[in-house]
C-alpha cells in the first residue's frame, strides 16, 4: 500500500508503512474479540435464547445474517454451527462468561509463550545444533567430515556417540534454521546436508602484521594471528544469525499494550501474569539482542519515537470507543428495550465526547507544565 503514494522523504514513507502494519497486527490481535463481544455477546431480543435438547436451528436462527449467508451457501440444514446460532443456544450470562474465559490465555499464557519462542527457543537451538553438527567449526586445523565418523577406529563408546550426532545433525540443522539462523546468509536449504557454509579459516601470510624486532617476531605473529581468527569468527557468527529489527520487538510491545488497555476491565486479575511477563520480556531482550540475533546497524530512534506517539494516540482514542461500546452495547441488558439504532448513537456520541474532553485535558495539562518548567509556548516560539 506505501508504494502506491510518492512520498517526499523516506522518513514518512516507513512511518505509514510501519503505521499499517500496526493497523494489521492490531486486527488480527483483537479482531476476534471484537466479534465477539459486539455480535456474539449482546442481548438483542428479550428472550432470544432457545435451550433445550429439541432445538430447531431453522427456526430459531432464520433472519440471522451469518445464518443466512450459510444458508444460501450450504443450505439450512448445515448452519446450525454459524455464530449467532451457537448465541440463540447460550443463556447471556453463558455468553459473558464465555467472552471473559476467552482472554485468559492471551493474558496468563501468551506473554510467556512469546518469551519461549523468541528467545530461548532460538537460543537453545543455536547451541544445539552447533553442538550436533559435525562441520568445519569443530577443528579448523583439522577437519573432520561427517561422512567418515562411523568408520573411525575408536572404542565402541565414541562411534554410536558420533554416529548419532550425524544422524541427528540435519534435525538440528533444520531446528537452526526456522529458529535462529538467516537462511540468505547461512546458505538456504543446502545447510541442512551441507552444514556450515564457510570453510576453515586459513592465516594469509601477506595480511599478518610483522613486528621490527626479531625476538618477538613470532610471538607477534602468533598474537595477530589469534586475534584475526577470533574476529573472523565473531564476525562469521554475527553474519549467520536472524537481524535484530527494534521496530519488531516494539511491535510486539505496542500489541501488547494495546491488549492490556482493551481487555484489563474485562479480566482485571489478567494484569498481573501479563506485567511479569513483560518484565521478564525487556530483560530477555538483552540476551536476545546479544546471543540471538544479529546486532543490526545504529539508526536514528525519532522514527520510533513517531510512531509510538502515533500509536499511544490512536490506542487511546479506540479504547474510549472500546469501553463505552462494552457498557452500552455488549453488557447491556436492555439493549433490546433501547432500540439498535438508538444505542449506536449513544454509544458513538458518547466517545466522541469523552475523547474532546480527554484531549482538552491534555492540552491544558500541557500549557500548565510549560508554564510551571518555564518553557516556551508555541506562540512565544514563533
């Protein structure tokens, strides 16, 4: 979509792209809840459920949009599973019960499932798969292929170890790949039966540093050549791993924010597993950023600080539109007496008002502080 428009600098054109893909995450983070809490929930016909053993989909559930669609699609006597239909059959106390048990695992599992998967997964596999595989990384001065580790002469003990790390060194080289490794730099596909794509470091005589005097011309030497092989290393290490993208690790926080902001009235005893997690997770970071992934390239942080101004801004707003639609919509019980229309424009009226007030408040917030630390306003500035 960002490719569609010529914007005049770059800055803007990763802000709208990072901005979209925020828009998308947060879709697919509350989508489903939405549906849920403003279709599913609501109470909207006294009266409206139909328990019981005998009943009749078809006539309970006709004149329900999801219904009818199935219906036209696959015909009546296939859509008793659409969602309003599963609603006719739940009292509305089923419902909110439902809704509730809903984000208990986004908010007491995921945050730690996340940690798992980005960091000790990656991590664990690194070392598994570099302990596993025998390649060039094992003994630069002297190779040995996995090719001939079954057919050596040593006890018995040490051939069904070596034989079974070449067994098992694709696994953890396919484990190695999806987890840690940049497939573009580590060789692609051919790394699972090939393994480590870079061959044994060799000393360039002409590249070693000579020293003047003659008596420590060989320790020099041996000096240099160390500290080469140790960057090389290093450097070959950095290259094979995943990028380090500040711009991701923040998604992830923003959609969590977003999250918590949204779903805490809902389940306010969610709060606590989900700030340890998080807790947890900046500290993850570190070892994340250091022994996981490759260190990217320094760049300037005011694209980050734009968009999470952006995003707190957007967030805010939507959540006022959040909890108003929950209290006048979803958890209401009159509904029903109120009138669809009616509650729509209560409920939209209503945000629009909070939010004004919400923003005049800031604003006057924000000309008290000036005033207060002395700073200059925007009208003295120009």
């Amino acid at each position: 979509l960002t490719k569609l428009r010529n914007y005049k600098h770059e800055s803007d054109r990763k802000y709208h792209e990072i901005m979209l893909s925020l828009i998308v995450e947060g879709l697919s983070k509350v989508g489903m809840f939405t549906i849920i809490a403003f279709v599913f929930l609501p109470r909207f016909t006294e009266g409206d459920e139909v328990t019981g053993t005998d009943f009749d989909a078809i006539a309970a559930c006709s004149g329900s949009f999801d219904f009818e669609i199935c219906s036209a699609i696959a015909g009546k006597e296939n859509c008793s599973g659409a969602l309003l239909c599963i609603a006719r059959r739940l009292s509305f106390e089923d419902r909110k019960n439902l809704f509730e048990k809903s984000v208990k695992g986004p908010f007491v599992v995921a945050p730690f499932v996340r940690i798992l998967i980005t960091v000790i997964v990656p991590f664990v596999a690194a070392e598994l798969e570099e302990a596993v595989t025998d390649d060039q990384r094992d003994d630069f001065d002297k190779p040995n292929h996995c090719r001939n580790c079954c057919r050596s002469r040593l006890k018995c003990l040490s051939r069904c170890c070596r034989c079974l790390r070449c067994g098992f060194a694709p696994i953890a080289r396919i484990l190695g790949l999806i987890f840690s490794y940049d497939g573009g730099n580590i060789g692609g596909a051919p790394f699972i039966w090939k393994g480590w794509p870079y061959s044994h470091l060799k000393p360039v005589p002409e590249a070693i540093p000579k020293c003047r005097h003659d008596g420590f011309w060989a320790e020099g030497e041996a000096k240099a050549v160390e500290e080469a092989k140790s960057r090389t290393e290093a450097s070959l290490y950095q290259a094979s791993r995943k990028v380090f993208e500040p711009i991701d690790e923040l998604l992830e926080l923003k959609m969590s924010f977003l999250f918590v902001v949204f779903f805490v009235p809902v389940m306010p005893a969610g709060l606590i597993p989900t700030l340890i997690a998080r807790l947890l997770e900046v500290r993850f970071k570190r070892t994340k950023c250091f022994f996981v992934r490759r260190r990217d390239w320094p760049a300037d942080a005011q694209l980050l600080h734009r968009t999470q101004n952006g995003f707190t801004q957007v967030a805010a707003v939507l959540a006022v539109f959040w909890h108003v639609g929950l209290v006048l919509w979803s958890y209401n019980d009159e509904v029903n007496e109120w009138g669809g229309l009616a509650t729509i424009a209560v409920w939209f009226g209503s945000s629009v008002i909070i939010n004004l007030f919400l923003w005049a408040a800031g604003v006057l917030a924000l000309k008290i502080w000036d005033r207060r630390m002395g700073h200059p306003g925007i009208n003295e500035l120009s």
